[in-house]
C-alpha cells in the first residue's frame, strides 16, 4: 500500500529494511499475515519465521455491573461524549482507511435512523488531511468527536462506554485495538484484511475496507439487532481469552 506511505517510509522499507531482515538469523511476527508478506515480498525464507501471537493488558475487560453507570458518567464528562457512540481507536493516519469509516457511519446514521456518533480517539498521523476534508465534504462536523490522543488509562472506559468498534484499516500487521475492543466486551465491525481475521475469528463482523455500503449495512445490524449485539460480545470476549501473556511468554523463550 505505498500510497499510504510517505516517501521516508518507502525508503526505510526497500532499503534499510529488507536489508535487516537478510542479515538476522531468526524473525518473529505477530501474526502469519505478516510472515507471509515478508516471504513474498522480501524473500525471507519461511524456516527463519516464527509467528506469535501478542496479547493485550488486563486492564482492557468488560464493565462490572455496578460500575458501568459511574464509569460511563466519568468518561463522557472528561470527554464530552454522547451516551450513544461508535468508537475507532488508532493514530490516523491513511493507511486506517477513516475516509471509507465516515462514508460508512454517515450513510447508516441515514439508513437505520441511528442517534450514534462516531468518536475518532487518536493523533494526526501520515496523510490524516483526508480524514478532516471527508467530515467537512460530508457535512458531518457535529457527529464526530476528535478527542485527540488519549492516555492508555482512559482507554478502557472508552471501549467499554461504545456501542460498537468500528476499524475499516487497509492493513494490520495485526490489529491491536481490535482485540482491545473485544476485550472489553464491544462488538467488532472490521475489515476482511491482511491480519485482522486471524484476530477476530468468527467474533466479528468483517467487510471489504473499500465496501461502505456493505459497513454501513453491518453497522445498522450490529446497533439496532439487541440479540445480536449481546451474541457479538461473548463470542469477542472467548476470542480474546485465546490471546495470553502466558502462551506469548513460552512460545518467545522457545525461540
């Protein structure tokens, strides 16, 4: 996807980069979408590359049921958030495809008359000039949120106070606010892509990143379908439960 990269990057890739990878004499990648690129693309044998899967801190879980209403409060105050939200969490940047992902929550705000905003948690990256003139194309100024960075602290109440995740990113080397977000027990809306299946498994809804109808109609299903919604978040919930620190430790130090 060189057209989300800036001309440094594309460098530090073909030249620097490729070159690291011939001289190391092991390599470990967090996700066997990554392993394959870099057999195809850089030609790495397959025998140097061991993949394993991270792990995401304990501090992302799902509400208690005596916190929720307080916790809810305390991040919408700090935030100015609406009760109801669809959240992305990611610097933004091209490459996380926000473009498609406003198309998508404008268009099923339309389709399902839906009361959701969308909340963009995260610092201007590479390229992020096409998210600011995509909301301003799409007259949809008051119903995104840009709070900007946000400490790793608020995260949590962050995720466990939205409706739904939202993550249309054209690539993942694999994706960790997607396991965040069903850690802490949110449905996940993602696209079909790179690593991002492996993470998700069959706990998400998954779409083409370029399909905004398709997102659009998936974002309707999810926020409006109640039986749905509540199946969505206890299967992300086992899918997240396969991402140990454990497993992660062992197979490290057995490499």
């Amino acid at each position: 996807h060189p057209h989300t990269q800036k001309w440094t990057g594309r460098l530090w890739w073909n030249l620097l980069g490729a070159r690291g990878f011939k001289k190391s004499e092991r390599i470990i990648t967090i996700s066997n979408s990554t392993r394959r690129d870099l057999c195809q693309y850089l030609v790495v044998p397959k025998e140097k590359v061991d993949v394993i899967y991270p792990f995401v801190s304990t501090q992302f879980h799902p509400p208690s049921p005596y916190a929720t209403v307080a916790e809810r409060k305390a991040i919408a105050d700090k935030y100015n958030l609406p009760e109801k939200y669809i959240l992305f969490v990611s610097t933004l940047e091209r490459r996380k495809n926000i473009t498609s992902l406003l198309r998508a929550f404008s268009m099923a705000r339309k389709m399902g008359n839906l009361e959701h905003s969308l909340v963009l948690v995260g610092q201007p990256g590479w390229l992020y000039q096409d998210v600011y003139r995509t909301i301003e194309a799409l007259d949809i100024r008051e119903q995104v949120i840009l709070p900007g960075y946000v400490p790793e602290a608020d995260l949590p109440g962050l995720y466990r106070a939205a409706d739904l995740f939202a993550f249309l990113s054209d690539y993942e080397g694999f994706g960790f606010p997607v396991l965040e977000a069903m850690a802490s027990g949110v449905p996940v809306l993602t696209s079909n892509t790179s690593s991002l299946p492996e993470v998700v498994g069959q706990a998400g809804m998954m779409v083409p990143p370029q399909d905004v109808e398709q997102a659009a109609a998936q974002m309707v299903q999810i926020l409006t379908d109640t039986d749905l919604h509540a199946e969505m978040i206890q299967h992300g919930l086992e899918q997240a439960r396969r991402f140990s620190r454990v497993q992660f430790q062992q197979k490290i130090l057995a490499v």
